[in-house]
C-alpha cells in the first residue's frame, strides 16, 4: 500500500515549490506594487518602505499640483478667459514649463528609488528583468510624455515671442476692433514693400462679428489722416503712386519717422485711416509665400473652384492649372487660388481672397490647431509680423472664436462702386459706415449687391469687373464664395 501524503503537502505529480520560491514571488510583487505606487502616486512607495521624509514631500506635491490643476479647470470652465490668458502669458508659460521639466526629473528618480527598495539584488534573473523592464517602461512613458509636453509649451512661448509686437495697447474705437491685414509680395529683403493685398477687419469687441472691408492696391488721390505725417507732406491727397506705393514712399524718406520701426506700414495705416474714416487699432502684416505653409499646417482648406486658376504668371510662366470643382486645397494650390491674377483682374483675385480667408475661419477646428501646434506655430511666427502686443492674444483669439458661429461681411472699395483712380471719399466712408452698422443690427440694411444672374462667373469669382463680384460686397461670404 502506497505511503499517504502529509496534508498540505503537494503531490508528487505537480509541481513543487520550495519555501524560497514562494519567498522570491512575494519578493516580486513587492518590488512591482513598489512601482506601480509611484505610478500612481508618486511618492507613496518611499513613504512604505523608504525615506519617508521624501515621500511626503513628493505626496504633498502631488496633492498641491492636482489641486492647481482641478481649481484652473473650474475656474477656466467658468471663466474662459482666464485659459486664455494663461495660454498667452509668457511668464506663466515659462513657469510651467519649468514645472513639467522639473516633475519630469522629480518622477524619473522617484522610478529608480522604487526598483532600489525592490531590492533587485535578490530577485531571481527572471524577475530581475521583468522588473527593469516594467520600469523602464513605467519611467521612460512618463518622462517623455511630460518632457513632450514642456516642448510644446516652449513652442508656444517662442511663438508668442516671436509673433508679439511693440504696439501699445488701445481700447475699441466705437466698440470694435479694427486690425489692418497686409498681404505682402515675398522674396529676399522685401516682401511687404508693396503690399498686394489691403484689408482691414473690423470686429465687434463683444460679439467678434466681422466685417472686411478690402481696399484696391490701385487707389489713386486719396487722403491721408489728418494730424499724421502723411497729411502734411500731401495735403491734397497722395498723387505720387497707387496706395500701395505709400509704404515705399515712406520707405524712401524714413527721416520722417524718427520713432518709427515700420514707417512704410505706419505711413500706409495713415492711409487707410484717412480713406475709410476707421481708427486702426493694429496692423498684420503677412508673408503670401509662407501662408502656403500654414495652409499646410491646418491640412488644407475646401474651396469652390469655379474655374481653372492659373498657376504661375504674375510675370512668369503659366505652369498648370487648379480643376474646377469643390476642392480641398493644399498650401502651393491655396496661395495661388488667392494670388492668380493672369485670365483675371485685381478685383476678382480680391474677392477670391476673402473666400480663402472665410474658409480658414470657419473650417479650421481647436483640434486641428491643436494636433498640429508645432508646425502651425513655426509656420505663423514666420510668416506674420505684426505690432498686436502679445497681452492681446487672449483677446482675438477669443473673437476668432465667437466669429467662427457668425456671418462674415464683406465690402470692397472698389469698380463699379468706387472709382480708384479718383474716389469720392464721402462715398467711400458712408458705404463703410453703412456696412458696419447692418453688421451690428442697426439703422437700414446698405443697398443689396447687384444680383448675378446665371452665376456669371469671371476670374474664378462670381460676378464681372462692369457688374462687381459677389463677394467684395456681401453680408455673408458663405453664399457669396
């Protein structure tokens, strides 16, 4: 008769494991519960079984950042301008990048104190390195992701800086903001010299409703700003160039801009202010060439291509077409739906202009500036000088956002309505004045646009030079692109 086992012995047909096997699990998963609390949180296993005073400075911690972050999240979701205040403030930027580079460090010695009191010496091979391997894994996620995450931040703060101006900070002018886009032609020491397209956007200082008011690079005799440095040197209105002459002019006589660090743009600012009777608050100026990057940046943009557009010209060869057609368009193909000015006028590349601009306002989302930051914000920083001090950023960049629910208004000065070589100025001031008022609901709506019938379309804009394009006067670009 077979001899009967001890109770509680294991049978000799499984598996046997010894007093020291048993003590070398218990082992490992102390070691992993180690890990895995200071994953959680970070400091708790050293308050366990290691220098405790280190513990609690590093649980404290981590309590005093939870508590940052859950009053910024409450306080953001209540006030919405306080996130964007934060996300544009270079001080606090930097702080918080600090934070994340210093949480980074503070969190990797933490790892490597856990995997110490493991006490990996007396782990057996395969535990060992099961250990090592979980946390490198544990040690190096974390790490990057918060390193990462201060890049970003850095990307950000070197963007403000190099995006923010020296200008003063103004109030609206009769509750809205007015900001002077300048397209500028590219090339080596001189784009912007000559800016190729003018537009000054007007927007509600409550409700970011806005209204575009473009003016024709080929103005002639109008007047500048009374009181400013351009008034005195043409009294009579400017008969030396088309307007965007103006920022040359200035160039070629700085002296009269001592304190100036952009005379042709504050001598063209006069100009604008003297023609449409609206106090400038900023100017931007952008490089045409780089927006294609940007463009990029986004992904892309969806426009309606109601004819071939050249590619090319503007002095060189024609070297394709851009297809008829709903379109997404990428960065080469959206510069060039908006500069093509070949089989075309000026004027109907201007409404085509502010089609691009309509689309980019209301197609780019918060996600998509988000999941592509970095390439959007080296792409802004080089193509966009401007003087809106960076203070202001919280503030448009919140406009632009109400703006995005809203209809876009447009108004150019331009043929049929204005003759450019010798404008009615009242004219001119009476139609911006009107226009701006439909946008914020008061007095009578402006005259309605001439009607397109057939949608006569040319230079891939709807509408003719004799009958004027849709969308240099429209209320709502939508219908008119």
């Amino acid at each position: 008769m077979p001899p009967v086992s001890s109770p509680g012995s294991l049978d000799s047909s499984g598996p046997r494991f010894s007093a020291g096997d048993r003590a070398a699990r218990v082992r490992f998963r102390r070691a992993m519960a180690l890990m895995v609390m200071t994953l959680v949180l970070p400091g708790s296993a050293q308050v366990v079984a290691g220098n405790r005073r280190i513990g609690w400075i590093a649980l404290r911690t981590w309590a005093l950042l939870w508590l940052v972050f859950l009053v910024t999240v409450i306080s953001g979701a209540i006030w919405h301008g306080l996130v964007f205040r934060l996300a544009f403030d270079t001080a606090a930027l930097l702080l918080l990048r600090l934070g994340l580079m210093a949480l980074a460090v503070g969190w990797a010695f933490l790892f490597v104190d856990a995997w110490r009191l493991g006490q990996p010496l007396t782990l057996s091979m395969s535990h060992r390195r099961a250990a090592i391997g979980v946390n490198g894994v544990l040690c190096f996620s974390i790490v990057a992701a918060l390193l990462f995450g201060a890049h970003l931040v850095g990307v950000q703060r070197q963007f403000i800086l190099a995006m923010s101006g020296n200008g003063e900070v103004t109030g609206a002018h009769d509750g809205r903001y007015n900001v002077l886009l300048l397209g500028g032609d590219s090339g080596a020491g001189r784009w912007g010299l000559r800016p190729d397209s003018m537009t000054v956007a007007s927007i509600d200082a409550e409700t970011g409703r806005t209204v575009l008011i473009s003016l024709p690079r080929n103005m002639q005799n109008f007047p500048f700003a009374k009181g400013s440095v351009m008034h005195e040197q043409f009294p009579d209105g400017f008969d030396a160039d088309y307007l965007n002459g103006v920022s040359t002019w200035a160039g070629d006589n700085t002296e009269l801009f001592p304190d100036s660090d952009n005379p042709g743009v504050e001598a063209t600012v006069e100009a604008v202010e003297g023609i449409t009777g609206l106090k400038i608050n900023y100017w931007a100026m952008v490089n045409l060439e780089g927006f294609k990057d940007l463009v990029d940046a986004f992904g892309g943009v969806t426009l309606n291509v109601r004819q071939p557009i050249p590619v090319g010209g503007l002095g060189d060869d024609v070297t394709g077409y851009i297809k008829p057609g709903v379109r997404k368009l990428n960065g080469f193909e959206t510069l060039w739906f908006a500069r093509a000015r070949d089989d075309s006028d000026d004027y109907s590349r201007m409404a085509r202009q502010k089609c691009v601009m309509n689309a980019m306002l209301h197609q780019i989302s918060p996600q998509t500036a988000v999941s592509n930051f970095a390439q959007i914000a080296q792409a802004s920083s080089a193509m966009v000088s401007t003087d809106i001090p960076s203070s202001e950023f919280s503030r448009f960049v919140q406009l632009a956002l109400k703006a995005r629910g809203q209809q876009v208004s447009t108004l150019s000065l331009v043929p049929p309505m204005i003759d450019t070589a010798h404008p009615d100025i009242k004219l001119v001031r009476a139609k911006v004045a009107a226009a701006i008022d439909h946008a914020e609901g008061n007095g009578s709506a402006p005259a309605a646009p001439k009607k397109h019938k057939n949608a006569t379309v040319t230079g891939g804009s709807i509408g003719s030079l004799s009958s004027g394009y849709a969308a240099n006067e429209a209320e709502d670009l939508d219908t008119a692109c």
